[in-house]
C-alpha cells in the first residue's frame, strides 16, 4: 500500500503539497476515481445490485483494481486528492438533504429516542472494542458507521481519527453487511410485533446504517412507515457534525497532550464540518428550489463514490485480512445492540 500524506501531518493534502500538485498531476488518478465511481452508478442499473450503494460499489471496484492489477504511480495523487478534498465536498454537499423542518417533524420523543440511540451505542462499541482488543481508530470508525449514517459516517469520522484504508475498509464493509442484513429482518420483526407504521419507521430510522437500507426496510411495510423512517435518519444524519467536530476535539486534546514532537503538528479542525452545518440551514430556508434535489443528491453521492474509490485503490486485501475476525464481533455486536436498544425505546416511548 502507497504510503499516503496522513492528517498527521496536514489536513488532508496540505496548502504546500496542493500547491506543489500540478492539475496534471492530479488529473490521472483523479480521472480513474471517477470512472470508477461512474461504472459504480452505472452497474446500479442491473437488477439485484440496485440494492447496494454506489458507495459501496466504488470501493470494491477499487479494491478489485488495487489488488488485482495494483494502482497506478501516476495515478497516487488524484487518489489523494479524491480521498481529502473530493470528500470533504461531498460531506459539505451532503448538508442540503437535510432541512431543521425535517427535525421538528419527528418530534420531541423521537428526536430524544435518537439521541439515546446514537449515543448508547457509541458508549457500548467503545467499549466492546476495547474488550475485543479492536484498535481505537477502527472502533471509531465502526462506532460513527453504526450509530449515524454508515459509509458516509465512516469516511467523515476518519478525516479526524486518522486511521488506515484498511480501517476505513473494514468498517464500511461491517456497516454494508449488517445494515443489509437489517433490511430483510426488522420488516419480519415488525410484522411479528404487529408495529404500527410510526413505530416501525422510527426504528428503523433509528437503528439501520445506511439511509438507503433505512429507505428499503422502512418502505416494506408502507408508504407511511417509509415516509417516517427516512426522515428520522436524515435527522440521526444530522448528528454527523457535532460528532466529527467532537472527536476532533479529542483527537487535538490528546495531541496536545502527548507534547514533543507530536506537538508541533496543528490540531485536527474539521472544517468541512461547518460547511455542512451551512447547508443544512441553507436547505432550510427554502430557498433552495425543490427541482434541484436530485442534482445536489446525485452530486453528492458521486463525489462520495470518488473518495470511496480513492480509498478502495489504497487498500491491500492481505492487510485487512490481518485484521482478523475480532472486528467482525464488533461490528455485529454493535448491530445487535443498536437493533434491540432502539426497538425497546420505541416500545416503551413511541
């Protein structure tokens, strides 16, 4: 695997190494991201793996190339570039799916019911992680991953955790799994406890890691549920910003902490971060006219794929598998316990 500028060193590529980066220079693997992320939207189109992300799809095209046939030299900095600043744009572009409208048409018990969500199950991953003895930047990731919004989570939370593709990897393949998984449960499970349409949308806007799983469980069981469960998720997506901008605070606290030579690195500020926040109060102004959603959507979702791809060409397979299965039991104990902990919630308080 190419050894990459870390955040430890910049935020993302720094001002130097961008303005030392030729367009040229960017443009080869710049171009090969994006053809990846377009053959991801395109390969959408065949029946059966319409049901996975692009996101998802992005990254193991890249991985695939990566491991198959090895990325390019001339390639390494638009693969950079698209891990670093294409991401952060997307992220930014992310914040116009979301309205405070949305928020406040959830309600006050449900929007408490996904706060607890998120933050118990965050609390219990940290912890299952460190009895697994999981490193504490793929316990993170995997933590974001499963509490806010999956793939999209993952890479947001890694712009500040700082830690390798193959965490980066793992966790969106535990997120995609088992958020998958949820799709074809949680619909038996309403059925079985004979949910009311708001009962079950909230659960699964609650619990399920990816907005699109959200949308296929969610819609199984009716319009109305459909319409419940996604718009709780974009309310648990929203929790993305103060949690980047906490987990950088702690990360610069530990930095600061640890003195010497890692103290003349500069703290880790998200700043990508408030450019989401501005879009959110953008979108809900309404000014920001309706026809335009899906462009902004699909935008975003291509310039995540990118990033997705970026990391999927800097990632070695013999490396994740090095891994282990200890991670897995993380991933699907959080599962678990996000899945249970949000269904008694809704029980007892919606």
């Amino acid at each position: 695997m190419a050894n990459l500028p870390t955040d430890r060193d910049t935020d993302g590529l720094n001002a130097g190494s961008v303005s030392n980066a030729t367009t040229g220079s960017i443009l080869p693997g710049l171009a090969l991201t994006g053809l990846i992320a377009a053959t991801a939207f395109g390969l959408r189109l065949i029946p059966g793996i319409d049901v996975f992300s692009p996101l998802i799809i992005a990254i193991l095209i890249g991985m695939a190339l990566n491991n198959l046939i090895g990325t390019p030299a001339l390639a390494q900095p638009g693969v950079a570039f698209s891990q670093k600043r294409v991401l952060r744009a997307g992220i930014v572009l992310l914040g116009l799916q979301l309205t405070a409208q949305q928020v406040i048409a959830v309600g006050g018990v449900g929007i408490a019911l996904i706060i607890m969500t998120l933050l118990a199950t965050f609390a219990f991953t940290t912890w299952l992680g460190r009895a697994l003895r999981v490193n504490a930047g793929l316990t993170q990731l995997i933590a974001a991953g499963s509490s806010i919004c999956g793939a999209s989570a993952v890479i947001a939370t890694n712009t500040v955790t700082r830690a390798r593709d193959e965490d980066v990897t793992y966790a969106v393949a535990c997120v995609t799994i088992f958020g998958s998984l949820s799709i074809v449960l949680m619909p038996l499970v309403g059925g079985l406890l004979d949910m009311g349409p708001h009962s079950f949308g909230l659960w699964t806007g609650a619990s399920i890691h990816e907005v699109a799983q959200v949308v296929a469980a969610a819609y199984a069981r009716g319009q109305d549920s459909g319409e419940i469960g996604t718009i709780a998720k974009l309310t648990r997506v929203m929790m993305l910003a103060p949690m980047v901008l906490v987990l950088g605070a702690i990360a610069a606290s530990r930095l600061r902490k640890q003195g010497g030579e890692s103290s003349r690195f500069a703290p880790p500020v998200p700043w990508f971060v408030f450019g989401f926040i501005a879009m959110i109060g953008l979108a809900s102004t309404g000014w920001v006219p309706e026809a335009t959603a899906p462009f902004t959507t699909g935008t975003t979702q291509f310039l995540l794929a990118i990033a997705l791809a970026g990391m999927g060409l800097e990632t070695d397979l013999r490396k994740l598998a090095a891994e282990g299965l200890r991670p897995a039991l993380l991933g699907a104990g959080t599962w678990v316990f996000i899945s249970l902990f949000s269904l008694g919630l809704v029980l007892v308080l919606a």
